[in-house]
C-alpha cells in the first residue's frame, strides 16, 4: 500500500509539473479588530483574495491590541510571535498593518501601491525560480487527518500547518472600531510548526487544524516561502 502510494504521488507531482503548475505567492497580514489603521488592509487583502489567483492570503490576528476595550477573538498569541520571528528577520518594527510577502518582504498592508509592487516582484521570482528548487507539495484529506507529501530538494526547511476560517463578519462593540462591520478572509485560527523537512522525500500524518480548512507552508530558514498547498 505505501509503495502505491508513493507511486501515486509521484504521478500527481508529474502531472503538476506538466501543467506547469507554480506555487502562490503568500501573503501574511499581521492585523487587529482593534486596529483603526486595520480595516483598510483587511479589505485589500480580501479584494486580492478574489482578484489574483495566484496568491494566497492569510489574516493572522495579533494579540497585543488587547489591552483595549476590544478583544479580537482571532488573535492568537502564535501569530504575534511570528509577526515578531519576520520583524527580526527583515530588519522592520512591530506594527498593524504589517503584510509580509512570501516571507522575504514587507509592508504597510493599507498601502495598495505598495503591496501590489511587491506582490509582482514576489511573483517574477516564482515564476524565475530554477527547476527543482522548490520541492512538491501536497496536502490531503486521510481517514479523517491530513496526509503531508513533501518531495526531494535540494535544502531543508520548516513545515508549518495553519488552519483557517475563508470569512468572518464581525460587528466591532467597543474600541478603535465601534459601531463598525469588519468583513475579514482567511482568517487563521491556528498555527502548528510540523517536523522540519531535510531535503528528502518525506511522508507525514497529521490532525487537522483548528479552521475550516489548511495550508502547509514549507519555508526555507531564510524565511522564503518554498512551497506552498492548501485544501
């Protein structure tokens, strides 16, 4: 049965090169409901959401906007410190809102020059990347758990499981938001770091995520995005 698999799998990945399949370019909105700046960043991640087809956003809701009469019922603590693991990385302040692109850059979230600058450069770099530098991916459905394929490349990296909402809409009671009505996508719900990959071909069964439905993002210690899969 595994040998079958495997070969499956490796039929699946030839198919997907032959289509010429490419991986998205991820987005990483670090965002508050308790956030004034925050709602205009929400409303252009969801319109990329909707017209790119070759992105995937993802709204981590920080928690450190808290203290205020507003409770954000998405934050997580998870996505604050990776908000903090990026500014450490790319050399940027802690702040919402805060778009990190394909894990390598940053931005205001609101500023849409900005933000769709950056996703065309993330994008050239995709479509530039040499064969074989990024590994396949896939993510699927098994007896009720998530089956993780990773193929060969050739480095190691992380493998992170994020469960996620497609849409929540929020009336905002209190706060830097009163009386608004927050229409938020994607909305992560929980965050889970999997065995690091080494380079081989690699097989994991894992419990679904908190959230309708999941990504596994595999990042290279860089912090760029090598390889991306949702279902």
């Amino acid at each position: 049965m595994a040998r079958l698999f495997l070969v499956l799998f490796a039929l699946l990945a030839a198919a997907a090169a032959a289509r010429g399949a490419s991986r998205p370019v991820v987005l990483e909105l670090f965002t508050s409901q308790s956030c004034s700046s925050c709602p205009p960043a929400d409303a252009l991640l969801a319109d990329l959401a909707t017209s790119e087809a070759d992105v995937l956003p993802l709204d981590f809701h920080v928690d450190y906007w808290n203290y205020l009469s507003w409770r954000d019922r998405f934050s997580l603590p998870a996505a604050t410190q990776r908000q903090r693991t990026y500014a450490a990385a790319l050399g940027a302040e802690v702040y919402t809102p805060q778009l990190v692109i394909d894990g390598t850059a940053q931005a205001v979230g609101s500023d849409r020059a900005a933000v769709i600058a950056a996703v065309a450069r993330a994008r050239a770099a995709v479509a530039n990347e040499a064969p074989g530098t990024a590994p396949t991916l896939l993510l699927r459905d098994s007896n009720g758990r998530l089956a993780v394929e990773v193929g060969a490349g050739p480095s190691g990296g992380k493998l992170l499981l994020v469960g996620f909402d497609p849409m929540h809409v929020t009336q905002i009671g209190a706060g830097e938001n009163a009386g608004r009505t927050l229409t938020e996508v994607n909305v992560v719900r929980s965050l889970k770091e999997l065995p690091a990959w080494r380079g081989a071909a690699t097989s994991l069964l894992v419990d679904k995520p908190a959230g309708a439905r999941a990504v596994v993002l595999l990042q290279a210690a860089d912090g760029h995005i090598l390889a991306a899969a949702t279902r």
